[in-house]
C-alpha cells in the first residue's frame, strides 16, 4: 500500500468529520437517520456505518426478551451479508473481508447502563481487483432496517471527496 496515499484517504476522512461536526453541530443521536463513511484507500475500501440501534432493533436497551435477544442476533447476521447491503461498480471486482460490529447490545454482559440510546458502529472492509473502476455504490440498507430513513453518506479518494443523503428512493452514492 502507497503510504502517502493512504495517509491522505485518512487525513481527507479526519477533514470530512471535522466539516460536517462544525456544519451540523455535534451530531444528536436521531432516530431515522445514520452516518456512512467511505475511504478507497488503494485496493481497500472501508466503509465506517453508524446508526442509533432503533433504526436496526427497533429498540435501544439491552435485550430483556428471548424476542430481543432474536432481533439482536438477526441483525447481526444481516449485517453480516455485506453484499447484500453495499453493492460497489460491479466492474471494480470488490470482495468483502471483513466484518466489524461494536454495540452493547451484541455483548451485554459487558455493557454498562446508560442514558437508553444506544448505537451500533460497523466496519466493513472490502479488496478490489480493479480500484481504478470504483466509481460509486448503492446502499440497501433501507431493505433490511425499514426504521432507517436518511443516511448521511461522506466519501474520501486520492481523487477527492464527495457528500450524499441516501434515502429509501436515492440509493446510489457516486464519485
């Protein structure tokens, strides 16, 4: 990996959060909406989701029920189909590779209580054969979270930086 390179992709993703945090204000947690970083750092694109758990459980405490401890476990696997949520130009030749989850509801035994809002952080980690061909991707989230309304969606490249709010009818980010 070009290391000026991907030291730009991170530094243009620093320089996205920063605009929208001092253009937005902090940030509330709400519910309907979520945020998708997107980096294309060489061969690897990284897409950063958060979403306040309502949009994906329809609930945010730790799971009190055998039915939550259910939903919990189905989004987990949901989100683990990557390519059923994030479909990148067919001609890039992207590969999923990993998945990450962090959210107090998938390890509640470790969670503390707090304020009753919480939130999922995913990572997900694709290898592209052919990078040069990324131009865009469409987002199905919206099939599988129903709750989920908006999705403020900040894209990073070596060739620049692009913005997008991705809806139920608007699905397609491009660059």
């Amino acid at each position: 990996m070009d290391r000026p390179r991907f030291l730009y992709c991170w530094l243009a993703i620093y320089w996205l959060a920063a605009t929208a945090a001092i253009a937005h204000g902090p940030g509330p947690h709400v519910h309907g909406f979520a945020t998708l970083t997107v980096a294309v750092d060489g061969n690897t694109l990284t897409l950063d989701l958060e979403s306040p758990l309502d949009n994906l459980l329809g609930f945010e405490h730790l799971p009190r029920t055998e039915n939550e401890k259910g939903a919990v476990r189905a989004m987990a696997q949901r989100l683990n189909r990557v390519d059923s949520l994030f479909a990148p130009t067919p001609a890039a030749r992207c590969k999923a590779v990993s998945v990450k989850l962090e959210s107090p509801v998938l390890q509640p035994e470790k969670a503390a209580s707090g304020d009753g809002h919480s939130d999922l952080d995913a990572e997900f980690i694709f290898h592209c054969e052919r990078p040069e061909a990324l131009h865009n991707m469409d987002v199905t989230l919206f099939d599988g979270f129903p709750k989920m309304r908006q999705i403020d969606v900040q894209v990073a490249t070596s060739h620049g930086q692009a913005a997008a709010k991705l809806s139920q009818e608007l699905r397609r980010i491009a660059w």
